[in-house]
C-alpha cells in the first residue's frame, strides 16, 4: 500500500508519513513539489491525505485533478485542514460529485488516532 501526503506543512506531512509507515505503507509526501498530478502518476498511491487550504495549489485543484485521473477508483482520500470553515464540507461535496472515495476529513490538529479511526472505517462516498 501506497500513501501520498499532500499538505504544505513539512512537519505535519512527516507526522502523518510516520504513522502511516507504522500501519504498513509506502509514504511520500510533497516536499515542495505542487505538481500534484506528476505526484499520482509517478508514485500511484492508494491513499492521498490531502490538505484543502493550501497557497499555490489547493486541495479542490487537486481533487479536480484526480477526478481526471484514470485510477482515482483505486485511489482513497483523507481531506485535512486547519481553516475553521466550510472547506473540508466543500471539499467533500467536491468528491462525491466527482465520484472520488473519501474515507472522511480532519480538522487539523489531529492526532494519529483520529487518522486511524478513519483508515479503518468505511468510505463516506464511493464511485
């Protein structure tokens, strides 16, 4: 299993990689890069933790891309932010439109538990 961290915090992207690895995946995280769609299709993950309020490319960009993408069935997203407003309920709306699997969001900060908890229920929209 494959995991990518798309989030432009350095530290929180090598928190959630950490807990990641511990549940046996393969992590990569941005480090940087905003080239989201290079980013799927050179490493194919299974799971993207994504963040939503980023500068220079947002977690709607992205999720549009993925939309486009031809494995997104295969994909699974986890939708992160620390904006205190509607994104993370936009951005699920975003993905059942778009018929992308949302296993849920994250209200950062969040602990490695709550991540868990999600990783281990049931996808809130399916295509």
């Amino acid at each position: 299993m494959r995991a990518l961290i798309y989030d432009d915090d350095d530290d929180l992207s090598q928190e959630c990689a950490e807990a990641l690895r511990h549940r046996g995946y393969e992590t990569r995280t941005r480090e940087g890069r905003a080239d989201f769609a290079t980013l799927v299709g050179e490493f194919k993950p299974d799971l993207i933790m994504l963040d939503v309020h980023m500068p220079e490319f947002n977690g709607f960009e992205a999720l549009l891309a993925l939309a486009d993408n031809p494995r997104k069935g295969e994909i699974s997203v986890i939708m992160m932010s620390g904006a205190r407003d509607n994104l993370l309920d936009a951005g699920a709306s975003l993905s059942v439109a778009h018929d992308i699997r949302l296993l849920g969001t994250l209200n950062k900060p969040f602990t490695s538990g709550d991540m868990n908890q999600l990783l281990s229920g049931p996808a809130l929209a399916r295509p």
